[in-house]
C-alpha cells in the first residue's frame, strides 16, 4: 500500500516520523552508556555487563498502563504528567521486590498522531525515568483510526529490573511484631478513575469547573501525577539493608488487599485509620457520591501509596528517613502472627489477586486533621 494510500485510510506515517523528532531528546537523556543504538531502532539495546558482578543476579519485570486517568487528559488536553503515571505504575511495581530497575519501554495507540501531543506524552515518560534511574530503551506508537476516536488514545509500558537473590524482598522476610509503614501518595495516583468520572458525570461536573477544595479545576486536580517511590526506596534498602522486609504498591484493591499479598500466611495485621487522614480530593469525591471513606476503600488508595513493612527496632528511624526526603511517612500497624497472637474476630482482607497471603483489614475512624 502507498503512503498515500494508507494515508487516505487514515495512517499519517510522516505525523508518526514527526512526533519521535520531537521526543527524541527527552528519550536519549534517560539513556547512559549501557544503553546502545540510539532512538528509532527495531529493537532497544542494553548492555548487560553489569550483571555479571552479581552473584545470583534476578530479573524482575512488571508491565501496566495508567486507566481511564487518559480520558480525563484527554478532555482538558493536558498530556504531559500522563507519562509519570506510567512509570509509576509499571517500575514501582518492580521496587517492591527490592529490585533496581534497567530500563523500560512504551506503547501509544491512538486514533490520530498528533505530533506535539504524542512528544508530551514520552516527554512526561522520559522525565519519570530519569527520576526512577530507568532508560527508556523503546517504544512504539500506533495509530488505529476507526478503531479509535480521532482524539483518543491509551497507553502502556513494560519495565525490566534486576536484584541480588539473597536481597529479594517478600513475605517470606515478615517476623512477628515488624511494623508497617505507610508512604503518603501524592492523590489518586492512577486507581479508581472509573468511579471519579462516574461520580463527577452523576453530579453534573465538567473537567473545568472549579473545585474550590482543591484550589484547582477537578481536571487539573484530578492529573496530580503518580508520586514516583523506587529511588527513595532503593536507597532506604541499602542504608537499613535487612531492616526492610516487604513493600507492597496500594493500586487496585486498595490498602488492605495490597499488603494482604505481601505478608505470609497465618499472619495478620489491623491498619489504624486514626493515623492519618485522606486528602481533601478523597473527601471532596466522597461528598460528592454521598458515601462514606471507608465504602471506596477497595478502590482508592486514600492517602496511602506504599506500605513498607520493617523490623521494628528500625521503623522510626527508617519512617524518619523517608519524612525528611520529602515522603510523609508514619505507623499505621504491627505485623502479628497467629501463632503468636491469635487473630481477632471479624471479617479481614486474604486471597488478593491469587496471593494466599495474610489477613489485613483496618479499624478505627479516619482522623480529621492533616497528617
């Protein structure tokens, strides 16, 4: 087929051609010296030298997109935080094994390439890698006209990460009495924006409009990008190396199905609401739906988006680390095993995502103040 021809059908192979001129700079900017080939090749190159200084090296690999949050960039035309949700969802997954990640790749599937709109996208991707210490070795766009609106479009990414075996985190670490800390997400991070947009559609609200509780439009607080976890983490891994246990990343299912996965089995713990308080565009949603907090705790992350579960005897000296790198972070439960401490009655969170892992449910009443 011609390109004059494909482009009649829709496919405008010289927009594609534009738009990674455009990114070009961002992408090579995240690339170090392991990363060979430039941009616009076939397949990214990384060299993996490195490795071979590991005793037992291990590869971890995670792959996400960002949700329907794309519908809500899509309709204020906003398109450059997209990118550090991404990364967020895709390379914070790996930290949760303790694993640095290498490098990662991406995936745009639009109705119509929009050069400058597709560069701000990889822009915001290329920026959160260089945060994370990842390259971003790849990509591809691809545009589906008739498949997709002319202004739609989603996007994904796969990430690659690599850690020492005796250095692996998991529930096999967890002893009684570890304690558990809560990391404060920056909003909603990239969970739950189905029922965000359901609950501003039922209520009449437009992108737009003003959310005074927000000191911003629901749009723009609503693309609060994904806080970025991995290098504050890593780097709390390697200054409290084995005071650190298990990580666990609150996307969907919420707190207590996330940290039910990374606890072992016949233990349990009680997450105390009291410790915190969720952020006001919790609240604000909420009101709106005319539900309580607690009823979209499956769903949102409320102010929580990472649960580090570590010795005791390290926890507030770890919690003050993290604080003071610029993460609110606080003590919200002890890690108890039946063994010890025969669990309460009452209903508690197992099985998450076919991990038959522990029990967890919180208790308490959330606290009114900030933090």
């Amino acid at each position: 087929m011609s390109s004059r021809t494909y482009a009649e059908a829709g496919v405008d192979t010289a927009a594609g051609d534009r738009a990674v001129e455009l990114m070009k700079s961002a992408v090579r900017a995240t690339h170090g010296p392991e990363v060979l080939g430039g941009v616009g090749g076939f397949a990214g190159l990384f060299d993996a030298s490195a490795l071979l200084g590991y005793r037992r090296p291990l590869l971890a690999s995670s792959t996400d997109g960002v949700g329907t949050k794309v519908a809500i960039a899509q309709a204020i035309d906003k398109h450059d935080t997209i990118g550090h949700d991404l990364v967020g969802m895709v390379v914070d997954d790996i930290v949760v094994v303790g694993a640095k990640p290498l490098f990662m790749t991406d995936y745009i599937a639009c109705g119509k390439v929009f050069p400058e709109r597709i560069a701000d996208i990889v822009r915001g991707i290329a920026e959160a890698c260089e945060l994370t210490g990842t390259a971003l070795v790849g990509g591809e766009t691809a545009e589906h006209p008739g498949l997709l609106g002319v202004d739609d479009y989603d996007v994904a990414g796969a990430a690659t990460g690599i850690v020492e075996a005796d250095r692996i985190l998991g529930s096999e670490r967890v002893r009684d009495g570890d304690v558990v800390l809560a990391l404060a997400s920056s909003g909603l991070h990239s969970n739950g924006y189905s029922l965000v947009r359901h609950i501003l559609a039922k209520a009449g609200i437009g992108y737009g409009d003003r959310a005074d509780d927000l000191g911003a439009t629901w749009g723009e607080a609503l693309l609060t990008p994904t806080r970025l976890y991995t290098t504050p983490l890593l780097a709390l891994t390697d200054r409290f190396e084995g005071a650190v246990h298990s990580l666990s990343h609150v996307t969907g299912g919420g707190i207590a199905a996330n940290l039910a996965r990374v606890l072992p089995q016949g233990s349990w713990a009680e997450v105390d609401r009291s410790t915190w308080s969720p952020a006001p565009v919790f609240r604000a949603l909420s009101d709106l739906a005319g539900t309580s907090l607690e009823s979209s705790e499956g769903t949102w992350n409320l102010g929580i988006g990472f649960l580090a579960v570590v010795d005791a005897a390290s926890a507030t000296a770890i919690a003050d680390a993290l604080t003071a790198g610029g993460i609110d972070t606080w003590q919200v439960g002890t890690v108890r095993l039946d063994a010890v401490a025969a669990r309460p009655a009452g209903d508690f969170e197992q099985g998450a995502k076919g991990v038959d892992g522990g029990a967890v449910r919180l208790v308490g009443a959330y606290a009114d103040g900030a933090n």
